[in-house]
C-alpha cells in the first residue's frame, strides 16, 4: 500500500526554571503530597474487584494496612503453580511539554523499574505494548510524536533488547468549543503509557514497598542519573505552576539492564527486603510511601545525593530505593561494583520504629515531620473526591482512621492449624460438587479449583442445563453458588437468579429435594450467598436469614477486610470457631439490615457464621472495616443443622498464601481458608 507522507513543523519548547533556594521545604512538601497525580489513589483501587478469578498475588494494596503503593501486579498461572505473569505501568506526560523524546524514553524507564518488583528471569522476557496519544496536525505536534516514536521504537528499546508488539494510538487528542462567542481550544501534549508484561518464575518473590523492622537494614537509592536531579515536568514544579527547565530523562540504556539484573539476583539471595521506584513526587514520596506502608519512620540523610536538599527529594529522575539488610552490606556493594553500578548507588538512611521521619543534609536537620500528617495529606485528595462520589460519612470514617490510636493492622489468629492433612483414604474417592452459576456469574473457575484441591470432582452446571433437564442435582453431594453479577442484578442483588428457580416448578422442586437430603451441603458466596438468602423458603432453617442491599457506601467495594468465626452450626467451619483472619470481599450489595427480633434470634439460635471485625478484633459497623454497613458486622450465616451457608466476602479467592494481599509470613503453603473446603470433603466421607 502507498504510504503516508507528512510534513512537519518542529517547535521549540521553552521551559522556565524553578529556583528552589526560594522555596519553603515545608511548603512544598504540602503542595506535592496533596497534587492528586502523586496523592493516594485508594478512592480509584476499591471500586475494581482485583481478587477476581482466584489468580490474582499482587495487586495495588500493600501491607497489613492496605496501603495502594505496589509497583506490579502479579498473577499465578495456574491454581497451584509458582509461576505467573506480571504487569506494570509507565508514564511521564507532563515531560512531553518540555521535551516529548524524554517523556517516552522515561515512560518506558518508569514501566522497567516498576516491573523489576517482580522475580523474572531476565530483561529481555519483558515484552511492552505502547499507548500513544497526541493532538495529530496541531503546531509542532507531530514533530514531537515523530522524535518520541523514533526515540523508543529506533534507539531505546533495540538498545534493551526489548520488543514492542503491540500498541495502539489516539491522535485526535484536542477539543474545541465556544464560549461567549470566543472560540477555544485545548491540546494535550505527546504522550505514552507503556504497559509492560513478564513471565514470573517465582510469583512467592514479589517485592513490595513495605519497610521491614526485622533487624538492622540500610536504604539504598540506585540514581540512574548520578545526581543530576533535573525538575522539569516534576510534581513540584507543577505545583509552583513552573515547566522546571531541563526534565529528567534516560541517559544510558546500558545501566537499565545492569539494574535489573543486579535487583533480580539480590531478590533470589533473599537479600531486598522492600523496593519501590522512583517516579511521581521524587525520593521523598518515594520514602514516604514505603513508610506508610509499614507504619515506620525513617533516618535519612541526602549528603552523598547533592548539595540542593530540594532538587535531591523532588526530582523525578528514574531510580529505585531498596532496603537491605546491613549485615549483607559488604556483598550486596560487592555484587553492585562487579555489575558498575556502584557508582549509581548511596546509603541514604535507615528503617526506624515510630511516626518521625528525619531528613538531613551536611550535618543539619532540612526536615522533620510526623510520617501520620505526612500520610493524611497524601490521603486527603482520595478522601475529598470520594466524598463527592460516595456516601460522605463512610469517606469521613476512612479518612478519620489515618488520626486515630495505633492500627495493628491485618492479622490472623487461629484456633486450628491451617494444614492439618486430610486422612488419605477420603482421597481415594472425589464426591461430586456442583459448581453453579447462572448468565453473568464469574466466580466458578475458582470455586471449583478450591473444591478440587480439597478432593471433589467439581462439576460446571449452568441453569440452563437445570432448567432444561439436561443435569440433575440428585447424584451431588454438594452445591457451590459462586459469585458475579447474574443477569446484571437488575431484579436486585441475586434477585433474577433465585427466581429462575422459585417460578419454575420443576426446578423448585429439585433444589427443596436437595435441600432437604440429609447428607447434603451448599455454599453460597457473594452472588450466590444473594441468590441462596431469597431461597429462604425452600431451605430449611434459613426463614431468617436476610436479603442483601446496596452497601452503605454507595459504591462496590473491593478490600481485604479481617473477619472472625463465632461459634456456629456450619459443617464448612467446623473447628474454625473463635478464629480471625483476612479475607477479600469484592461487591456492591452485601449490606445486611435486620430488625431487633430477627437479629436476637439468630445470635440466640448461632446461626451469624461470619462477621466483620476491626484491627482490634472488635465487632465494627465502621467504615471500611465493615465495608458493607451491616449490622453488627454479619456477613455470614448457616442453618441449625449446619449444612447450608452463605458468606458475602470470597473464601475460595484466597485457599493458598500467595492469593492474600497480606498475611503473616510465616503461613505455609495454604492459608486458613482452605480448611473451609477440607470440611466439606470430611463431611461427605
């Protein structure tokens, strides 16, 4: 085909510079922690299930605090594999305005250190897809998107030995309007996002930024600029409404590939214990991040970095911060001076218990704050712009956390051990599961390998193979009900799906024959738990159990919240009573309102199986400890007899360790949860 040809006009770029000796470090610290690009994004990260499929070993929250600061997101391949898939993100648009080469070589640098958090074998496994954006025919503009192009795509990535094999691109990136009869116009500058994508051998060896307080560490930072720390396109200069003169950009390629190999050794020598880029907001946000992750405050000190304290923890030069432990100093400089990359690397401080983070220069303290206002300023923008979206005062209980006593955090507490083996002669037989689902349910893949790891054959059935005839529920020992949004929920949460069943007279009789067998059992989880609650009448013991309603947020909530077992009938929970621990939720009706009566007699009668409880351990209708609002916390409940359950939050996400965004580390294999699926298969024997 013929090609196209353009002719372009290039158009010089003028940048004004931030003078920083003027600035108030205070001030500025205040100014860039609240910019909404550098600011928290947890008002975004809950409204996305990322537990979804059961696959899922990194996602944005980070810590026993739930922190959104992760560098990776990080899949298994498969539900008992090690192995997996990772995926980061790189973009620096606001460089485009002064230099829009520098921009994309700098996305691509971002995306590189972002993925290196997680094992993989090697640079070149990473392969990139490219996201293009520009204003196409506007002055100067497709000059710029040419240089960009030709700088990745020509000298970058061939210099990485990288590829790019796909991408796609949005030139139109204008818009135009009238107003009072002036004609107005608005350009958005070059821009790439690069998405970068990996095999991970070990999906066990993800780094996070999370500070450890194990022992004696020091806090390395790997420059890749050796101290040249330019500002343009940075967050302070934004913030002053200046370009910042020169922008950072990505020098030598070769030090990229050294950098990710030397962090890909240490991270198999166990010797990273934290990691986290450097990118919006510079060194200090940096910090200040993996701070809050960990509930920690920081020694400090920027002397080898620079003679301007300001430039040093506002630049946004491409790098990373590793903590390390110090009684491995000797070889972790060694391996660094064997690979040239010790002339890139500075002690700059330490790990410390307590809220004080301590920044000094030549001697002299430059700064000093509390890491807790330090945090709720960097919470602040999330928590204004989900007050404006959501129900205000769950935002304000939120937001009012981050001031309160001392958070434990995530724990676990355990009244059985999580891996007691099953007797080998119940895996000499796979009982029959029933995995259901109905248009619109995306829960099954998961809850079938949970019962299949616990010893079933599980069973895919649909209701159209019910309603059809086609399949029977007669030759089932058990029934899972899994999770999604069946026929979209617009008959109400679970509402369409519990009627397919109660107006087709066939099929309501096969589910109350079900039901009604004494060696029978059935779990219902988030959607199903919904569906299951409006079968009420065919099951028996279940007349009091709840429907469920829109939670008091107004939103879908996506969390890992602590839950606790009371003492119930469940055969499911059978010796689990008194035990605490996480578990993902993912779903926006799950709130459960109960009249007086009706709640005394299911605490009376045992029947409450699960119920949100805070990081005290303490039963909470609190915001986001109960993200749902429910009374008294309930978010699970069963029969008198114990073989019927229905749970909201989402066990069969989170069956081995690897799936739980948090947990203690010295879990094994499986986490709690699993032992959940090991009683079904104990109560079928």
């Amino acid at each position: 085909p013929p090609r196209m040809h353009r002719r372009a006009r290039s158009r010089r770029r003028v940048s004004r510079p931030l003078v920083t000796r003027r600035l108030d470090l205070t001030e500025a610290v205040q100014r860039v922690l609240t910019l909404p690009g550098v600011a928290s994004k947890e008002f975004l990260v809950t409204i996305g299930d990322r537990s979804i499929s059961g696959l899922v070993c990194r996602d944005q929250m980070v810590g026993p605090w739930q922190v959104p600061v992760a560098d990776v997101g990080v899949t298994a391949t498969g539900y008992g594999d090690i192995t997996g898939e990772a995926m980061a993100l790189g973009e620096r648009a606001p460089i485009a305005m002064i230099d829009a080469a520098a921009a994309a070589r700098m996305a691509v640098g971002e995306a590189l250190t972002n993925i290196a958090a997680a094992r993989i074998r090697c640079l070149p496994d990473v392969r990139l897809s490219a996201n293009w954006m520009a204003s196409a025919g506007s002055e100067g503009e497709d000059a710029a998107l040419y240089r960009a192009v030709e700088a990745v795509g020509l000298s970058l990535c061939p210099a990485l030995g990288i590829a790019i094999p796909v991408g796609k691109d949005s030139l139109s990136m204008r818009a135009r309007w009238d107003a009072g009869g002036s004609a107005q116009e608005v350009h958005a500058p070059v821009s790439l996002v690069v998405s970068a994508f990996a095999p991970v051998t070990d999906v066990r060896k993800t780094l996070t930024p999370q500070c450890a307080l194990t022992g004696d560490s020091d806090l390395l930072l790997i420059d890749f600029a050796r101290g040249k720390n330019r500002l343009g396109g940075s967050a302070l200069a934004q913030v002053y409404g200046r370009e910042g003169g020169a922008p950072p950009d990505l020098d030598d390629p070769r030090v990229v590939k050294l950098f990710f190999g030397v962090v890909q050794a240490l991270n198999e020598l166990g010797l990273l214990w934290s990691y986290h880029d450097r990118s919006d907001g510079g060194l200090f946000v940096t910090l200040c991040e993996m701070a809050f992750a960990a509930k920690c405050g920081l020694d400090i000190d920027l002397t080898p970095l620079g003679r301007d304290p300001v430039s040093v923890l506002f630049s946004e030069e491409l790098g990373a911060v590793l903590q390390t432990p110090r009684a491995a100093r000797e070889g972790i400089f060694g391996a660094l001076k064997k690979k040239g990359l010790l002339r890139y690397t500075k002690i700059i401080g330490s790990v410390r218990p307590g809220r004080e983070i301590t920044i000094r220069a030549r001697g002299r303290v430059v700064l000093a704050g509390d890491r807790v206002e330090y945090e709720r300023l960097w919470a602040e923008p999330s928590f204004r712009m989900q007050s404006l979206r959501d129900e205000p005062q769950s935002a304000a209980e939120s937001f009012m956390r981050l001031s309160g006593p001392d958070d434990p955090g995530l724990h676990a507490h355990l009244t059985f051990a999580p891996e007691r083996p099953l007797a080998p002669a119940l895996m000499l037989t796979k009982p029959q599961v029933a995995i259901l689902r109905e248009q619109g349910v995306n829960g099954h893949r998961e809850m079938a390998a949970a019962f299949m790891t616990a010893g079933f054959e599980a069973v895919d059935v649909t209701m159209s193979d019910l309603l059809s005839g086609r399949v029977s529920l007669a030759s089932f020992a058990g029934l899972a009900a899994c999770g999604g949004f069946s026929f979209g929920d617009v008959l109400g949460a679970g509402g369409g799906w519990a009627k397919s069943i109660l107006f087709h007279d066939r099929v309501r009789g096969e589910f109350a024959t079900f039901f009604e067998r004494p060696d029978t059992f059935a779990l219902g989880v988030c959607n199903g738990c919904q569906m299951m609650s409006q079968l009420r009448s065919v099951i028996p013991g279940a007349e009091n159990w709840p429907s469920f309603v829109r939670n008091r947020s107004e939103q879908f909530e996506a969390r890992t919240v602590l839950v606790e077992i009371p003492p119930n009938p469940s055969v499911l929970l059978a010796g689990m009573a008194g035990s605490r621990f996480p578990v993902p939720v993912a779903h926006g009706e799950g709130r459960v309102i109960l009249e007086p009566a009706i709640q005394e007699a299911l605490e009376r009668d045992r029947l409450v199986a699960l119920r949100y409880v805070d990081h005290f351990g303490q039963t909470t209708e609190s915001y986001p400890y109960n993200p749902n609002g429910s009374t008294a916390g309930i978010t699970g409940l069963t029969t008198p007899d114990g073989r019927f359950t229905i749970f909201m939050p989402h066990p069969e996400r989170a069956v081995r360790s690897v799936h739980y965004s948090w947990h203690p580390s010295d879990w094994g294999e499986y986490g709690p949860w699993f032992e959940m699926f090991r009683n079904a298969r104990r109560f079928v024997s």
